[in-house]
C-alpha cells in the first residue's frame, strides 16, 4: 500500500501548491505555535485540528521549521499495531532544553519517549548545539537510554565519550559516509518508520531556510528514503520551507534573537519557495514509491 495524498498544514502560506495535496488554511494557529508554544495549545491544535483527521495521513507539510514541533503530536495522532523508528532529517538536534512549553528545537526528547518509538535517528547535524559549549542544554535522558542517536558532521563531539554517551553520537566527514553508514544499519535491520524532513538539513544551493543550514543535498535525502523502502513507512512530514515571521509576541521576538534567525527578504521570498517547491516534490514522488506499514 503506497503513501496517501499529502496534506498542507497552511500556518504561514510557505508552501506552494503540490500535485494532489489537500490544504487545511490555518493562519489562526501561525501565531499561537510558531516557533514556540505552551504545552496546553499544542494539545489544543491535536484535539482540535488533527483528532478529525484519518488516523494514517499522505506526508504532512508544515510550513517553516518553526513549527517542527508539530510533528510530536503527528506522531501521537498515529494508529499502529507494532513500534516504529523516528528518523528526522535536520541540521539541529531538536532536543533542547525549553522550560516554557514546547518549542520547534525541543520537541525530540517528548518524541523519543513515546512508547511507540523503538528509536530516534537525527541525521546531518552540523549544528554548535550539539558541541561542547550548549552539550547541559541537550536532553541526556534519550542519549544515555540508547534512545536516540545524533548523526552529525562538522562538529567536535569528544565531550560524549567523556560523560559514557560515545554510542548515541555518530561522526562523520561528509554527507556521503553519514547516509551509507545509515543504510548499511538500515539494511541489517529494517522497520517500519516515521520520516520527518527539515530542509534546513540541506545546504543553501538545494533551498534556503531561515535557520542555519546543513549540507546534504537533495541526492542524499532520497538515498536515506531508499533506505527505508524495506521496512515501509507510518508516516511522514516535512517542514523547512521560507516565510515571513512577524511575531506578534514580544518574548517570541526576543527568543527568535537569541537563536539568531536571521532575516529573510521579501524580495527573495518568491524565489526562494519556488525552489523549495521542487524540493517538495522530488522528496513527495520518492516517499510515494515507499510502501506503508501498517
């Protein structure tokens, strides 16, 4: 059975039409969960938007990766009968310490705790937030349970081995040693999957976020979708696209600053999610040719 029609969550208007998609409009919810938000709206946007959704949804696309955090609830939203793995692709770890709630860099460590979840698989980070100087900002709870695992680049990760977490942290050179270390594991031990994409995983000449960027190329993305093949996928979403972010909160104003968005031009805007576009439909058309597992 393939992948249904994707599904446009439409919370900032940053994704283009795609072939058969369903869009929800939902520009109500931009401002109460982008970037961050209370756990009790989180479980508000569950009951209220995704509760009367079918139970197995096509790939959800969220919009800008500041509403990865949405993919928790996704996860809670699924119906099925055995464990499953969560691979993310994503240039941050998005398992963050964040006192106030939920927020689109924290929400791992929720998901990694979730008795259907075998194991959590972040791959192509090359993000400071997983080196020495943000290491007590990290949740170390899924790391040291053999719950999650960070597969990274460009990043001096030394200090795990020193606190007994050497096995949650996988190094490597360059994209193309990362993807064929996983599909190598994957291959010896396939399961069924939950794949989360944030094309911030991507360098900027694949498409252009408002976070740091990684350095995969699209290329690398679809050998990691192969690699699933055999054990099917549950689910999938796929967040990362570029929109204008004019908070009307205060302190989300002052948390964006502390994460060092940077600004994204209005007279870059239409390029820059035409490109996004095609991305999404190269990454739709190869999830649509993985089986779903049921």
């Amino acid at each position: 059975m393939q992948l249904r029609a994707p599904l446009i969550l439409d919370l900032d208007g940053g994704v283009l039409p795609l072939p058969q998609a369903r869009t929800l409009a939902l520009q109500h919810w931009h401002d109460p969960l982008r970037f961050a938000c209370r756990n009790a709206t989180l479980s508000r946007f569950a009951t209220e938007v995704l509760r009367p959704l079918p139970a197995q949804l096509g790939t959800v696309m969220l919009g800008s990766g500041d509403f990865h955090h949405l993919s928790l609830p996704l996860l809670q939203h699924l119906h099925t009968r055995a464990p499953f793995q969560l691979v993310v692709l994503d240039n941050h770890p998005d398992n963050m310490r964040f006192p106030f709630g939920m927020h689109c860099g924290s929400w791992v460590n929720a998901a990694a705790a979730l008795p259907q979840v075998s194991h959590v698989h972040v791959l192509g980070i090359t993000s400071a937030d997983i080196g020495l100087g943000h290491a007590w900002e990290n949740h170390w709870r899924p790391l040291l349970g053999r719950r999650l695992t960070y597969w990274c680049m460009d990043v001096d990760v030394g200090w795990a081995s020193r606190v007994g977490m050497a096995a949650a942290f996988r190094h490597f050179d360059h994209p193309e040693a990362l993807v064929a270390a996983f599909a190598a594991e994957q291959a010896q031990a396939p399961q069924p999957t939950y794949l989360s994409i944030d094309k911030d995983v991507f360098a900027e000449d694949v498409a252009r976020s408002n976070w740091d960027q990684g350095r995969f190329q699209l290329e690398h993305a679809l050998m990691v979708i192969e690699a699933l093949r055999t054990g099917g996928l549950v689910g999938s979403d796929i967040t990362g696209e570029v929109s204008l972010a004019n908070y009307q909160s205060r302190f989300k104003r002052w948390l964006s600053s502390l994460d060092g968005q940077p600004d994204v031009s209005a007279d870059d805007l239409p390029a820059w999610q035409q490109q996004h576009q095609q991305v999404n439909r190269e990454l739709l058309a190869a999830m649509a040719a993985v089986p779903t597992a049921c």
